[in-house]
C-alpha cells in the first residue's frame, strides 16, 4: 500500500508514505479524533510504527488507558492530533 498524507494544519504539509506506515496512517484518519489501540485494530508493531511517523513530523499523541480482564493494565490509544486527508496511490496488490 503506498499512500500520499495531508496534513491540513498551517502550514499544509504532503508526505508519501508505503507499506505498515501506509497502513498505519489510514487507520489514524479513518478513526478520526477517537484514535486506535492496538486491541481495536491489531498490527505487530503499533509503537514501531508510531515512532517512524513521529520521526517524520506526524503530530500523534499517545493516551494511557487502563484495562480489565485477565491481565489489567495499561495500553495505549494513538490518535492523529491534527485533520487529515489520505489518497490512496497504489494497494501494493500483486496480479
């Protein structure tokens, strides 16, 4: 999957972005400002991903939410913290 990211803060800002960093970014904006866990939307690597982005200069925040269950605890929910828009320029699907 290869994507091209708006960042529609000022200054406008474009990226391009492929593969789990692509995929990443399009469930930030499709989840809008209630963000994603990583037990709603499972991938292997959440944090990893969240890093590289950051690195890049996407503004996401990170929010510590407890949980119950066999194992209580913490986990994290990300949320992209500015408008976005997400064109998708190729699914990476092979023929």
């Amino acid at each position: 999957m290869k994507i091209q990211l708006t960042l529609l803060s000022e200054p406008t800002r474009t990226f391009e972005f492929q593969g789990r960093l692509g995929w990443t970014l399009v469930q930030l904006v499709e989840a809008g400002p209630l963000g994603v866990t990583t037990i709603e939307r499972p991938a292997p690597r959440w944090s990893g991903y969240i890093h590289d982005l950051r690195k890049c200069g996407i503004p996401i925040e990170t929010e510590m939410e407890p949980h119950k269950g066999s194992y209580p605890g913490q986990h994290a929910r990300y949320v992209l913290t500015c408008d976005a828009e997400v064109k998708l320029l190729d699914r990476g699907e092979q023929a």
